[in-house]
C-alpha cells in the first residue's frame, strides 16, 4: 500500500480505536518496531521515512487483528477492510 495522508491519518485513527498508543522513538530496534502490549503500546523507529512507517504499522496492526466495531466512522471501516483484503495478498504492493 502507497502512503497517502488519509492512509496515514485513518491507520493511526484504528489504532487509537483499539486503544493502542503509537509512539514514534530513536531506539535500537531489530524490526525498526516494539510491540508493548502490557501498555498497548507500539514503538515505531522515528528514523524510517513515512513509507516504512506505514508498512510496519500495517504489518503490526494486521498481527494484532483487532476486531471492528460497528460505530467505528465509514471511512476508518474502509481503511480496516482494505488493510485486511491485501492480507493475503502481498501487502506491500503498489
């Protein structure tokens, strides 16, 4: 998935939805990433550019997979379901 503004916006928006806080931190990460899940908590290398920030939260939310809710807005539902559809493809294409 190509970064957009609204990709980034709406991925940040599920994660606060599904009460995870998103840090973005210098650190020596193995997978540029941390998963803190005592704190619902994601660390992210603030040193990736935004591309690679996207494809790791993507990569992480989709290993969380979080179940969506009903009163979730349309546009955060759409973001979910297009995450979850490229699951089986590979996720970084395009």
């Amino acid at each position: 998935m190509k970064y957009t503004e609204k990709l980034w916006k709406n991925l940040l928006a599920l994660f606060e939805l599904t009460h995870f806080k998103v840090r973005f931190e210098k650190g020596t990460f193995q997978s540029n990433a941390c998963i803190i899940l005592e704190r619902k908590m994601i660390l992210v290398n603030k040193f990736l550019d935004k591309q690679a920030k996207l494809e790791k939260l993507i990569e992480i939310f989709t290993e969380l997979k979080p179940e969506i809710h009903a009163e979730w807005p349309e546009d955060i539902k759409k973001t979910y379901y297009q995450i979850f559809s490229t699951q089986n493809k590979s996720l970084f294409d395009q």
